[in-house]
C-alpha cells in the first residue's frame, strides 16, 4: 500500500509541476500580446503559443488532480477524493470546450468551459473543508472564487484576469497541501465523528445486557432458550 501510495504522489507532483512550467511559459510568451490583469488564462488560446498549449496545462493539471484523488480515495475519505476527482475531471472538461474572447458573446462551448470551471473550482476547496486539515486554505480559495465571480457579475472585467490567477494558485496550493507531508493520509472530520457517535461496541453491549437483564438472556447478551 505504501508503494502504491508513493507512486500516486510522485505522479501528481509530476503532472502538477509539468501543467505549472506550462502555464508559467504561456504567461512569459505572451506577457506582451495581453493585458494580464484583464484577461484570463483561459483566453490565451487565441494568443500565439496558446493556442497549442493552454489546453495541454489543463490537462497536465487535471491529470494531476485526478491522481491526487486516487491517494486521497485509498485514505479512506470517499467523499473528498470525489471532490478532487471532479476538479480534475473539470479542467479537462475546459481543454476539450474552449472559451471565447471576453468581447465576444457567450457561445455553447464557452457556456460549458464557465460553468464547468466554476463547479470545478469550488469542488477543490470543498474537499479539502471535509479533510478537515486545510480549512483556512479552503476557505481562502472559496473567498477567491466568490471575487473572481463578482467580477464578472459586477461588469469589473478590468481585474478578472488578476482575480482568476489568484484563485488558480490558491487551488494549486491545495492539491500540493493533499500531497505534502502525508497528505494522502487525512481523515475527513466528517468520517471521524460519524465513527465515534456509533462504533462503542462496549456501550451497546452494556445496553444489550440490561435489556436482556429484563427479558431473561444471559450474560453475553443471547437468549437462553431452555431452563
């Protein structure tokens, strides 16, 4: 198991750091073409060198997630491991289903690429709230993507690229918090008090005994069916 869980982190941190170098070389390339307060990263696949490789980061990084989901599973934290799975699955989705310039109107493909993104982005943080070990990065991640989403709703699109670089560091962060020091061996707090609020096998039998006390069992609690 251990070997297993070894390999699954050496994994995700090499498609996690191939999607970063990626993302960062994009950026570098095309620092002069955009404005990158204004534009979001999504929107460099009408730019130069992005066109080919903004959707080889997403993926490099999806692939990496969905891996991160694998040791997060065999922790035994089923619902966060599905959270991370769909974060991964998500930037997937945003490779195959591009989106538009933002001068442009809203088409199907973009509608898809926003809307994944944004269920994608909040399954990150959400996951990481159930672990239960990285709360104050989750919640800065949630508060992230509730700027990122008001610049839109606000019409401030002057920032949205600045506001989006931010989250997507922050869910970055994330993944590699799962990873660091262990990571793939968290318990979600959920699971945790689920278990100590109904595995007390000695108080149950303590229970069984003085029911059977009244009704005529004996002392480990089975009935007796003679004398």
């Amino acid at each position: 198991m251990n070997d297993i869980r070894a390999l699954l982190r050496l994994s995700a941190f090499t498609w996690l750091a191939a999607g970063l170098v990626i993302a960062v070389y994009v950026e570098v390339v095309n620092a002069g073409a955009v404005d990158p307060l204004a534009t979001t990263f999504s929107e460099y696949v009408h730019v130069g060198q992005g066109a080919r490789l903004v959707g080889v980061a997403m993926l490099a990084t999806g692939f990496g997630a969905l891996t991160v989901a694998g040791g997060v599973r065999l922790s035994g934290a089923v619902w966060a491991a599905r959270l991370v799975a769909l974060f991964g699955a998500g930037l997937c989705v945003l490779a195959v289903f591009p989106q538009e310039p933002m001068d442009q109107p809203l088409t199907w493909h973009g509608a898809i690429h926003r809307y994944v993104a944004l269920a994608a982005f909040a399954a990150l943080p959400l996951a990481g709230l159930v672990l239960g070990a990285v709360r104050r990065l989750s919640y800065a991640t949630l508060a992230a993507l509730a700027v990122f989403v008001a610049t839109f709703l606000l019409d401030a699109r002057a920032v949205t690229g600045v506001a989006e670089r931010i989250l997507l560091i922050l869910e970055l962060a994330l993944l590699v918090a799962f990873l660091r020091g262990g990571g793939f061996v968290m318990q979600p707090r959920a699971t945790l008090s689920f278990t100590a609020s109904t595995s007390f096998p000695c108080r149950d039998l303590a229970r069984q005994r003085r029911t059977c006390g009244r009704s005529g069992c004996g002392d480990r609690g089975e009935p007796r069916f003679g004398a």
